[in-house]
C-alpha cells in the first residue's frame, strides 16, 4: 500500500500579490506626481475670469526683475527669437504660454509677442502668444 502525502507542494509562483504591489506603487506616483509644482520660476501671474487651456509647446517666463526665461532657461532680449526658433523648429501650429508677473511693464510681453511673429515669418508657420493668468478669488 503506497502512502501518499496530503500537503503536496506547489512549485507555481502566484502574481495576485505582485500585481496588487504594482497597481498600489502606481497609485502613489500618480498621486505624487500631481503635487509637484510646475512653475519652477515663481511668479505671481495676473488675474482674469476667462480659462483657456491649450497644449503648451513652449512656456516663455518674464520674472518681476524683468528676465526672460525660455523653458527654465535664462535668455537675453536679443536671443529670445533664436531661442524660440530653435525650440519651434519642428512645429508647425505651437502654442507658446507666456507667464509673466503681474508688475511686468506691457513692452517686455510685447517684446515677446513680437519675437514669435518674426518666427512665424521667417518659417511661414502660425504660432500663438497666450497669456497665462490665475483665476480671480
């Protein structure tokens, strides 16, 4: 009479523990991720009722000491139009966001305005200026 043991072994792996793992690692870096702030340059942004949203191809910054960023990346007011021009190269219709503080006088956002229509004409493209505001409190 053979004997046989009741509690075989199971060789298989089971992934419902690794999956739960991963769903819940996915969960925290989702929920992480939103937190980070995206305005790496602070500024305070001036108020407006309208919303509009729009891909964002390149952000353009004006900061209150009245420097030009592009992308993070301080520029001069003489090479604001090479550097968007580098970075719109390959687009045809972008979308350029200028976030500029609120104390910024109109001809530093006018100088940018201007810097992204000698790039349209120089590439017969049509790019857009939006200016990024906060919503009213």
């Amino acid at each position: 009479m053979a004997i046989r043991i009741r509690n075989k072994r199971n060789i298989q792996f089971s992934m419902a523990s690794m999956s739960d793992l991963v769903f819940l690692l996915l969960i925290f870096f989702m929920l992480t991720s939103t937190l980070v702030a995206p305005n790496a340059i602070k500024l305070l942004l001036p108020s407006s009722d309208n919303r509009t949203m729009a891909k964002q191809t390149v952000t353009v910054y004006i900061d209150p000491e009245l420097r030009y960023y592009v992308e993070e990346t301080p520029v001069t007011s003489e090479g604001l139009q090479t550097m968007l021009y580098t970075k719109l190269a390959n687009e045809s219709e972008a979308s350029v966001v200028l976030r500029a503080d609120q104390g910024v006088p109109v001809q530093y956002v006018v100088n940018v305005i201007d810097a992204v229509n000698k790039v349209n004409d120089l590439t017969s493209n049509r790019h857009k200026v939006i200016l990024a505001t906060k919503p009213r409190d």
